[in-house]
C-alpha cells in the first residue's frame, strides 16, 4: 500500500530567500524540529543531483537520502536509499518553490511512502498514517519559514 500525502505554504520571502534554506540539504536539523540530527553522507556533493545526508528522525529511527532530480530555485526530489529502525520500502519527497509576486513564495511537497508492514496493519493505520505524514510535511514548512526570518529577518 502506497502512502501519498500533499501540503503546501505561502511563504513572504523570495525564492532566492525560500531556496537557500533548502538547498543546505544536509543542515535540515538545524532548522527543521522534525529532525532530530542531519549529517552529510558520501564522497558527492554536498546539494544538488547526487547529495546524499542522513536523518535520524528520533534516536535510532534513522533515514538515508539521495537527491535524484534538482532544479535549482525550483525542484528537489529526494529519495530514501535506506532507513534504520523504520519501515519504510521506498519514500520519494517533491519540494518543489514558485514565485507568488514579487516577495512572497509558494513552497510545495509531495510524498510517496510504502511501508513494510502487514496488509491488514497498513489498512488500519492508513487515515492516521496519511494525517501525520501531512502534518509533517506542513510542519517543516513552518519551521522554514522560522528560519528564513531567523536568517533574514521579518519580511517586509
């Protein structure tokens, strides 16, 4: 059973603004409180194609990811290469920034999430597991717009 889920945020910040805050794929935890640490993994770079972090979401329940399309100011498409203390079969994540005038920024995610768990558990959990995928989804949003105002102060 495949999890998709949707959210999205208008952010009054530039692009440019909204971008440089995602863009530091390996930094989420320094901005993202549902992260509890990130690392930069791999000999790659450090964003864009090929980027690659991990993610210890609580202590133990670790992911590790991959940028596998990016478009800078644009899309990032981030796929999870394996996870530790979760399961999770496959996750891909679309992040994806549109200019909405001249300071203000729609920021989007799409996920897709298939777990390794028993049909009958997936069908059970499926309407709270499609909640709070949502909810983090729109959470980190809200943490980014902290950040970007923590870093470029209030929005005019």
């Amino acid at each position: 059973m495949t999890f998709n889920v949707e959210a999205s945020r208008t952010v009054p910040y530039t692009v440019e603004q909204v971008w440089a805050v995602l863009d530091g794929f390996s930094d989420v935890a320094e901005w993202s409180t549902s992260i509890h640490r990130s690392w930069p993994e791999g000999d790659g770079p450090s964003t864009g194609l090929g980027a690659e972090r991990g993610c210890e979401l609580l202590p133990g329940r670790i992911v590790h990811e991959r940028i596998v399309a990016y478009e800078p100011q644009a899309i990032m498409r981030v796929e999870v290469t394996r996870s530790e203390g979760l399961p999770i079969g496959s996750m891909i994540s679309d992040y994806m920034v549109e200019a909405e005038g001249a300071a203000s920024t729609r920021v989007s995610g799409k996920a897709s999430l298939d777990l390794k768990l028993p049909p009958v558990l997936l069908k059970a959990l499926q309407t709270k597991l499609d909640a709070k995928l949502a909810e983090r989804i729109e959470q980190a949003f809200a943490d980014l717009e902290v950040e970007i105002e923590r870093r470029m102060g209030p929005s005019p």
